[in-house]
C-alpha cells in the first residue's frame, strides 16, 4: 500500500499547482489558502509516518489471520477475477463502516474531524489526514483476511481506494451523468464535506456510492455546498488540528456528571448529551 502512494506523491503536487492556476484563472476565484494549505500537506505528511510505523505490526496480524482462519482461501486463490471483483466490494463496504463509524461515533469523530476542518475544498483538502485513525481503522478491514482475501491483495486495493478518494476532492468536476449512479464522484463527495444541514452526515462511500443509497446515508448536491465544520476551528497549527477534539472529548468526559456518562461519551454520536442520570454510578 505504502508504495503506492508514496509513487503517487509526485502526480498529488502536481495536480494541486494545476488546480491552483486553473482556479486563479477562472473568474479570479482562488480557491487555496496559503496557511491552509500547509497544514494540510502537513498533516498528510504525519499520516504517512505514523501509518508507516504502524503498518508492520498491521500486515502481520492480517497474514496470521488469512494463514489460520481463512475460510474460502482457496476459491478466491484459484480464482483471479472473481477474487478482485469480490474484494473490491468488500473491502468498499470495510470502508463505509470504518467511515460511518468515524462520524458517528465521537471517538471515531475525534480521529476523522481533521480532514473535515478545512473551509476550502480543493485537491490539497484530500491530504489533510488523521493523525490517529491508523491506530484503529484496520480493525474494520479484518473480515478480509478471515474471508480469505490475501493480505497483499488487501493492502493494494485499499490503496488504490485511498488513491481514487484523491480527485473527487475538487470544485472543478461538475455532475458526471450515469456515473454517480453507482461511483463516488466529486459532487458527492462535496456533499460529504459540506456543513450544511441536510448534507451532515451523507455519502460515506470511497469507491462507491451504492452503499451509501442501501443504507440511507445518500444525499445529492443541491443546495451550494457549505464547507468546514458546524463550529470550525481557528488554526492552522498541524498539531492542534490532530488533537483539537480529543482535548474537547477528554474535558467532557472529565466533566460528566456520572462515570456511566463518561464511558458512554466516546460511542456517542458527536453532540450528544445525556438526557437522563444514572445515581448508581454517581462519582
């Protein structure tokens, strides 16, 4: 996975200085933020360390998994085809529980709320990533190895995953017709980031879109797009948009007014308060 995007590093610089002139020729829109855009490469850059120092640890339990628990190894083995196709939707569907998850959970909110806290949506807000979620975000693709699929084969397609999820950060996709039927595009992805009411919440898909309308987590773009987040943050400091919200949930947990509240705080969804007391559990 690691050498695919670390391939990929190049054509992301390059692609985001063309989306900066295209922007800054059309209508003298802009659409980059100097300090902005640094923190975002920046926290791209701690992603890749902390998933690099994390991913050995990562491959290794999924071999030890796919080498004693398997269940279908050797069908998808001896099938080529059918074994892409199939991890293709499977390691998508991975994807929206670990992304659903990241939103409505708070902990999950905690680890994912950086990538959501730029006001600007251009290419260089795809590199704006979590600090923490690669302390975590594996355990939602362990079915994979389990299932059979083999550890490489899942490292390449979740790459080629993160790599798809890298151009639908753009305004400068419109609607793309029969496509976004089925395919995560830019429109629904800004959808995704925006902060308006309705879109909250919404198309959670990488790859794909079909989830997202099974499971009622869809919503088209319609309204212009809004985007940051619902209290957007002040900084630009890399370091406290890491950690920012995991401060917050720590002082509201300390806070609780019960130890029942406070345990039950990080597997709430973000702005929830609790509307009933629990005396037993009293501090």
């Amino acid at each position: 996975m690691s050498v695919l995007i670390y391939i990929a590093i190049p054509l992301f610089f390059i692609t985001i200085v063309l989306e900066y002139f295209y922007l800054r020729q059309r209508h003298g829109f802009l659409g980059y933020e100097t300090k902005d855009t640094a923190a975002s490469l920046s926290m791209g850059i701690g992603n890749v360390i902390i998933g690099a120092a994390s991913k050995s640890l990562i491959v290794g339990l999924n071999f030890w998994l796919y080498e004693h628990y398997a269940l279908f190894a050797d069908f998808l083995s001896s099938h080529f085809w059918w074994t892409w196709l199939l991890l293709f939707f499977a390691d998508d569907f991975c994807y929206y529980c670990f992304h659903r998850f990241g939103h409505r959970t708070r902990v999950g909110w905690a680890a994912h709320v950086n990538h959501h806290s730029s006001q600007h949506y251009n290419l260089s807000t795809a590199l704006r990533q979590s600090w923490t979620t690669p302390l975590f975000h594996w355990m939602f693709y362990l079915p994979l190895p389990i299932l059979g699929f083999h550890p490489l084969a899942i490292l390449t397609m979740q790459a080629l995953s993160l790599l798809y999820q890298y151009w639908i950060h753009t305004e400068t996709v419109g609607h793309m017709g029969w496509f976004e039927r089925f395919f995560n595009t830019p429109s629904h992805h800004r959808v995704h980031h925006g902060s308006n009411e309705q879109y909250l919440d919404k198309n959670y898909g990488g790859f794909l879109i079909i989830y997202d309308k099974l499971f009622g987590s869809f919503a088209a773009e319609e309204e212009k797009v809004k985007y940051g987040l619902t209290t957007n943050i002040t900084t630009f400091n890399p370091f406290k948009i890491a950690v920012h919200e995991w401060l917050n949930l720590w002082r509201e947990m300390r806070h609780s007014s019960s130890i029942w509240q406070a345990l039950k705080r990080p597997w709430k969804p973000p702005g929830w308060e609790p509307t009933e007391q629990k005396p037993y559990y009293s501090e």
